[in-house]
C-alpha cells in the first residue's frame, strides 16, 4: 500500500472513530447521571367517569363493553385481540383473536365466526392456501364487515 493509501485509510479511521466515542461517552454519561423523577405529595384519589354512550375497552385478555371503566363489565370475549374495528354505530367490533375474525356485538356475548384469517407477513409465506388477511379490513357503508 502507497503512502498516500495508508495516509486516506488513517483519515476515514480517525473520522469514523471520532463520532462512535463521542456516542458511546455521551451514553455511558447519560446512564451514569440520570435519576428517576420523584413526585412529591402524590395523593391519588379513586372517582367514577361515565361516557354519553358505551364503547369497547380491554381489561388485560377480555374485551368489555359499558359506559364506564369497569373491571366486573361481562367479558364479551377472552384471549389475545391482534387487530380490532369499531363499526361506524360503534354497537359491533371486528377482532381478530386466535387466527379467526369475528364480529362482536355490544350487547352480546356471543360471537359471529367471519374467516380465518393469516398474515402475509410471516415464515414460510402461506403459499397455495386460501386465507383473508388479518389487517386491513372496514366496514361498508351498509354496515356489514368488508374483508
């Protein structure tokens, strides 16, 4: 390698290094001196809120629908929710939970089985299988779920 060869490759070292100490200080800096925030006189106090109209909230695993936040509201279905959509009346909600979508209605807890559903996003590809996607579904304008 020529002089000048060494002389660029000390150069691009020198400026590639300078940026990754001053990273790693400044992070080593931060981690060294930051304190967590302490809140003086923190007194918090338990109140009822109610809404002008019920809507779907989760409570861990269980989907519940009620004017308020309410762990004892009945659960309209348990398990892991991946994807969910409000209809428009906001009375029904499309979940997607356990690899099927379904339609839930607010006042029941029974469920109307839509498809299976799969992502695309996955290994291996489902190649050869019919299946609905599990994101990107919308309600129509007459109210019914459109996958």
């Amino acid at each position: 390698m020529t002089r000048l060869g060494k002389g660029i490759a000390v150069g691009l070292g020198v400026l590639i290094l300078i940026p990754v100490i001053l990273y790693v200080s400044l992070w080593v800096y931060l981690s060294v001196t930051e304190f967590p925030s302490k809140i003086a006189d923190f007194h918090p106090s338990y109140f009822q809120a109610k809404a002008d109209a019920g809507f779907f909230y989760s409570v861990r695993d269980e989907l519940k629908y009620s004017d308020q936040l309410d762990p004892q509201s009945p659960t309209l279905i348990s398990g892991e929710i991946k994807e969910f959509l409000v209809s428009p009346d906001s009375k029904r909600i499309a979940v997607v939970s356990k690899g099927v979508l379904i339609v839930v209605e607010s006042g029941h807890p029974g469920i109307r089985r839509v498809a299976a559903v799969d992502s695309i996003f996955r290994d291996p590809k489902p190649l050869g299988q019919d299946f609905f996607r599990d994101d990107d579904f919308q309600w129509s304008e007459t109210r019914k779920l459109s996958i």
